[in-house]
C-alpha cells in the first residue's frame, strides 16, 4: 500500500508539472525582447541586479526577497530569463504539490486534494505569476503551504522551523502564517503548546529577517516607502473604491470566492475559518494595499495589474472552503471525521531539521556582504537600478585589481529608448543627485544644475586613492569637493578645462559606494563635468 501510495504522488506530481509547463508555454509572450538588459517591469530588474549579486544589497524592499534570486544564481543556464523561468515553474510545481497534501491533511480525500492542486495551476493568478516569472510568488507560495501543512500535520517543530525560516527568506508573507500557528498550538493543549508553536515558527522568521533587514544594510533602514496616516489611508480607502471595476472580476477567482462564502456557512466552514481567517483576510486584504502604491505627495495611482498575480497567496486558502461547498453535489469529498495522524519523525531527521535551520541562519550571518549600497529608492527606474548596481560592482572589482575606473561623457553614452540595450554599460552610473532629472541617460553635456552635484565612488577595500576631476565653466571657477561630507580639497574650472588631482584617504572611505560631493564655490556659472578617474594611489597600489 505505501509503494502504491508513492507511485500515485510521484504520477500526480507528474501530471502537475506538465500542466504547469502547459501553462507557461501558453502564457509565454512570443515576441517579448526579454534578455540580459531588458525586462518586463521595474521589479522585474531589482530581482534581476539581485541574482547576478545576491551576497550585495541592492534595493528595499525587494532586496530582502533572496530566495527566488539565490536560487536563480546558482542555475548553471546562461540565459537569466530562462533562469527565472526554471525557479518560477518548479516553484509553482511545489506549490501545487503542497496544496494537494495540505487539503488532504484537512480530512479531504486525495481526488478532492488533487483538484485542487490542479485547479490551483489553471487559474489566473498563476497565469499572471508565469507571465512575469522574475518575482518571488511561486517559492513564496510554496514555503506558505509548507509551513500550513507542517503545522496541521503535527510535524516536529524542527519542520516548522525550517519551514518558516525559508518562507522568511522568500517573502514576507510568511508572516502571515503566525496565527495558523497559535491556533494550531491552542488546539493541541492550550496555551504552553501554542507558545511553542509560535515560537518554532515565529523564532526563525525573525532572525532571518533581522539579518536581512537590520544586519545586512542598516544604514538604509527596513522600510520600504512612506508612513501611512490617516489622511493617506482615506486616500488609499476612496482609490480602491473608485476602481471597483478594475478589480471586482479578478477577487471573483473564476468563481472560488462565492463557493468559498457558501462553504464558509456551514459549521466545518466555520471552524475553518476559526483557524485560517485572519490569514485568509489579509491575504485577501494584501493586493489592494499593493495596487494603491505611493508617490512623493499622498497616492500615485491605483495598479490593478498586481492584483491577479498577488490573489495567489489567498486563493490555496480558499479552496477548502470551496470543497466544502461542493459537498452536496460530490459527496465523495466529504470531510473524514477523525484529523489526520500526525508525522511521526525520527529523532536524527528533527535534529537534522534543527540543525538545518541553525545552517540557513547562519549561512546568512556569514555569506552577506556588507557592501554599503547607496539608496537607491525613489526613482522606479529598472534599467537604472540593474546598470547602476551592476557596473559599481564592476568598478569596484576593477579598483581591487589595481585598474582605473573612470566617467568619461564622449565614451559614456546611452538613453533607455534610445540606446540599445546591450550597450547598458555605457549609463553614465557614477552620477548622483545634482545633474539635472535622468542624468544617467545622459547623451550631451554633464552639466551641473544645483548648489552641489554628487558622484558615487564603488570600494570594495578602504585604500588611498587618486581622483582626477576635469571640469570647464563659463568662467574661472572653483569647487569644493567632500567625501562621505569631509572636506578633501577644491577642484578648478576654466573655459577650456582644467584638470585637478586629489587624494581620497583611506581613512574617509567604506566598503560601498561612497558620496563624492561637489559644491561650486560663489561665481560659477555653466559648470561641465568633462571627465573624472579614480584609480589607487602609488603607495597603495604598489606602482611606480
């Protein structure tokens, strides 16, 4: 009987997984141009500058989504677009995988489960997740489902653990999870046993995103956008209201959430939702917040294309409540009386579990690299936030290895629709602030436009450097020039161009990339960047 139980999951995993490449193939774009430097949207080239460096912080508050990115990395597939591919469909496979285990664990027989499952890789929303497989759903879905079905199977709390810790490591919505956990334990012994669960499932979510969000780059902080008042909240509130027909349809799930009311109805329903409600509503709750997202005064707009995809996480949790609706018409399902017996682990597998856990973490204390990254929130620009972290990684190494690195605008040319995109190395990264709006997609002049103008500076190890600033102005002119906002020097500026060399200590660097600020003096007019270099200086770098 197990070998005949194995075989038939083995078969079901089968069909899963040809389903689900059914499903992507039908949701591939034939046309689409997506490649090493061009991809469908703005998360989308966060998660992309991420798999090429995932050991280096790149952006808030995707950065903290490594999973999905860690993963992608490690593929041997030289193409990143199929990378991605590969971990969004294999991801969505183990999903589906889980939910059919999970919903049988209710007490649903294995036909009823496997619908489910099923059903799950026909709907919309993983039409919508495969159509951008660049995000973080498909394994954030699957580590969600893992952790339900760890605590409603009883495994040792060296699973759950596990569980969580990874959840933690693909998304936040792990969190969401937490009173699943509690009502697990109180349903098991009272209070002492859901104080373990929470802490076998809440423990590791927290040290996994305190490294993440506290160790790894504290100096940009955890958050990822503004505050949320009460005016603003009323603004989000009147948006989502407003945009009724944009979103009605897609809560609908092709029918799942009215079965899931009726279902809902029912005393078993009802003691569903006793344990998954609060986890089912803020799921629910959790594309609308997505769809209202902010802008520099209140709310930009209302983005009602997230709201598909991010239906995802709700949809597993509502499919119980469905099948019981069902029940009439397909008796056959009807819910066992007796739960399902606990898993029985032996001692060395829990350990491992525990041990697993205590890896992963740290794993993550000792693999991140405290790269200081500038912040680089505010502009949603993907092309940007790819080149920019990609070539100040390369700048960086190349300084590492005792070569110049330098900004040179005859050389350095490149618009985003202008441009091809395989010419992305050529963005003009170094600029920061101060050089007018889009400065990197610089084709002209680099013309300082404000009281001071920044560049950025990539180190990996703190040594003296030798910069060189070559700047022109109307007339003769001065700057000051700060590093990390000290003082190291001034810089002059003729008609034709003069050229200034400057020592930029040790002593005044980080690993990161570092704030060289230049701020003209009273009288500059016109003031042009014409070219600036930096390499290591001769006592540094051990050359003549």
């Amino acid at each position: 009987m197990p070998s005949r139980r194995l075989a038939l999951g083995v078969l079901a995993l089968l069909l899963l997984a040809g389903l689900v490449h059914v499903r992507a193939e039908a949701a591939r774009e034939p046309k689409a141009p997506w490649g090493r430097n061009h991809f469908p949207a703005f998360d989308a080239y966060v998660y992309a500058a991420m798999a090429e460096s995932p050991s280096v912080f790149t952006l808030a508050p995707w950065g903290y989504r490594l999973l999905t990115p860690l993963l992608v990395h490690a593929l041997p597939a030289r193409d990143p677009v199929k990378r991605f591919e590969q971990v969004a469909r294999a991801g969505l496979v183990l999903a589906a995988g889980l939910l059919a285990l999970w919903v049988h664990a209710l007490g649903f027989r294995p036909a009823a489960a496997f619908a489910a499952a099923v059903a799950l890789v026909a709907s919309e929303p993983v039409s919508a997740a495969l159509r951008h497989p660049f995000l973080a759903e498909p394994l954030a879905l699957a580590t969600f489902l893992a952790l339900c079905l760890a605590l409603e199977r009883g495994a040792p709390w060296g699973l759950v653990a596990l569980a969580a810790a990874t959840g933690a490591l693909a998304k936040e919505t792990i969190f969401f999870a937490l009173p699943v956990a509690v009502h697990v334990g109180f349903s098991r012994g009272g209070a002492r046993p859901a104080l373990r669960a929470l802490v076998a499932a809440g423990g590791p979510m927290l040290a996994v995103t305190a490294l993440l969000r506290g160790a790894w780059a504290p100096h940009l902080g955890a958050g990822s956008g503004p505050g949320l008042g009460a005016d603003a909240l009323a603004v989000a509130l009147l948006s989502i209201v407003d945009h009724v027909d944009l979103w009605w349809r897609p809560l609908l799930l092709a029918g799942v959430l009215p079965l899931a009311v009726i279902g809902a109805a029912g005393a078993t329903g009802r003691a569903y939702l006793h344990r998954y409600g609060l986890s089912l509503l803020a799921l629910l709750a959790l594309p609308f917040a997505a769809a209202v997202y902010p802008g520099e005064a209140g709310f930009a707009g209302f983005f009602a294309a997230d709201i598909p995809r991010l239906l995802l996480y709700a949809l597993p949790l509502l499919w119980p409540l469905a099948l019981q609706a069902l029940d009439r018409a397909l008796p056959q399902w009807r819910l066992r009386s007796a739960p399902p017996a606990a898993i029985e682990a032996p001692r060395p597998a829990a350990a491992a579990a525990w041990l697993a856990v205590v890896a992963l973490v740290a794993g993550l204390g000792g693999g991140l690299d405290r790269y200081r990254r500038a912040d680089l929130a505010g502009l949603r620009d993907g092309p940007w936030v790819l080149g920019f972290t990609r070539e100040s990684l390369r700048a960086a190494a190349r300084l590492e290895r005792g070569l110049a690195v330098e900004l040179d605008p005859v050389q350095q040319r490149f618009a985003w629709g202008v441009s091809d995109p395989v010419e992305l190395s050529r963005l003009r990264w170094p600029l920061r602030d101060g050089w007018g709006p889009l400065a990197h997609y610089g084709l002209h002049d680099i013309r300082l436009r404000s009281a001071s103008a920044a560049l950025v500076v990539p180190v990996y190890t703190p040594t003296d450097l030798r910069l060189a600033l070559r700047f022109a102005a109307t007339t003769p002119a001065r700057l000051r020039v700060l590093l990390n906002g000290k003082p190291v020097g001034e810089a002059g500026a003729t008609e034709r161009g003069a050229e200034t060399v400057l020592t930029l200590p040790a002593s005044g660097l980080f690993r990161g990339d570092n704030e060289l600020r230049l701020m003209p003096l009273p009288g500059a007019l016109q003031v042009r960047l014409l070219w600036a270099g930096w390499e290591r200086a001769a006592t540094s770098a051990g050359a003549p």
